[in-house]
C-alpha cells in the first residue's frame, strides 16, 4: 500500500509518501491492485524488511509452486493419511494460501479439510471481503472443504481428529500462536508434513 500526503500552505508544497512492504509485482495476488508507482516524493517513510533482497520471482515460479504444494499434498494426505501444518501470517499469506490450495483442490478435488486457523485472520477475510471485487472470497464462502477455526475449543477438537487434513495457523514465523498448539502433537507423527510458507 501507498500513501500520498501533500501538503500545502500559500506557496509552500511538499509530498510526502508512506510505503510498505510492495511484494513483487510479477506476480499476481488475491486483492492486490497492481502496484502505483510513485514519481516523484519530498520525503519517503518505508518499510524496508526485504528491501536489500533481489526478488526474481515470476509467475511462471509461482506455478511451479503450485505444482510443488500439490506434490506434497499427494504424498503427504493422500498417500500418507497424515496432516500437513503450514504456519502463516494472519492476513495476505493466509488468503494466498487459500487461493493457492483452491486451485489446487479445483485441479484435483481431494476429498479432505482445509483449515484456517487464526481468529484474527478470519476478521481480516470477512473485513476484507466488504471492499474488494476479487472472485475469491465467493468461492472460499462455497467451498465444501474449508473449515474457519476461530474458537480454541475448536482448535483441541480438531487436533483429536486431524488425519488428513491441511491446517493453516498463525503465527509465520511458528514463534508463537496456534501453531505451536499443532506442533505439540502432529510433529510426534513421523509421516506429518510442516512448512513455513514464506
């Protein structure tokens, strides 16, 4: 997101903008307009996080990823019988996630569950799905296979009856959140899959 303030007093005018973290405009995401390039700024406040990393990423990568996930969707739920735990961040990671697994499951319609577990992540999609004209959020709502876990009671329940299933959790960086509940008991299970999608 860009922000652009200008300010004015008589002849005095300045711009100043606030940027965050852009991603890589090669390749597109669900509810991301594509990137408005600023021309030109008095003052820049940035995030820099990933500002010194070259990011060659493309589309075609992208698919390839697809291709990666579904491998390990197959070899993990499917051949397996055992749970696949991605932790994530709460907002743009968890609804790539999603769109990512969708495609998959639109490919292929495996037959197990796909949970997002972050109660801060579901507010965000519900918000997010009141200002956006993305398709997405129409076919999460219908989708027969995605379970949102916004209460704790929930997230035990689930972990008793996991088997098959992809779980999406906060927090990226498996520092903290729900995750670590998942990690208490899946990682005992020599056949579970992790990933930290980043």
């Amino acid at each position: 997101a860009n922000l652009v303030i200008t300010v004015e007093d008589g002849n005095f005018k300045k711009k100043i903008s606030y940027l965050v973290d852009l991603g890589n405009p090669l390749i597109k995401k669900p509810c991301v307009e594509p990137i408005e390039y600023i021309k030109s700024s008095n003052l820049v406040i940035s995030e820099c996080t990933y500002a010194m990393q070259e990011n060659k990423a493309t589309q075609k990568h992208r698919d390839e990823d697809l291709i990666k996930l579904s491998n390990i969707i197959k070899s993990t739920c499917k051949d397996k019988n055992s749970p696949i735990l991605i932790s994530s961040f709460a907002m743009q990671r968890s609804l790539e996630l999603l769109d990512a697994l969708y495609q998959i499951w639109e490919k292929e319609e495996f037959d197990f569950n796909v949970c997002l577990d972050t109660p801060l992540g579901i507010k965000i999609l519900d918000e997010m799905d009141k200002f956006t004209k993305d398709d997405i959020f129409n076919k999460l709502k219908n989708w027969k296979n995605l379970i949102f876990i916004s209460e704790f009671k929930d997230t035990k329940s689930h972990l008793e009856n996991m088997g098959a299933s992809i779980t999406i959790a906060t927090s990226g960086f498996a520092s903290g959140g729900r995750i670590l509940t998942y990690f208490t008991k899946v990682l005992s299970d020599k056949n579970a899959t992790y990933r930290d999608w980043e």
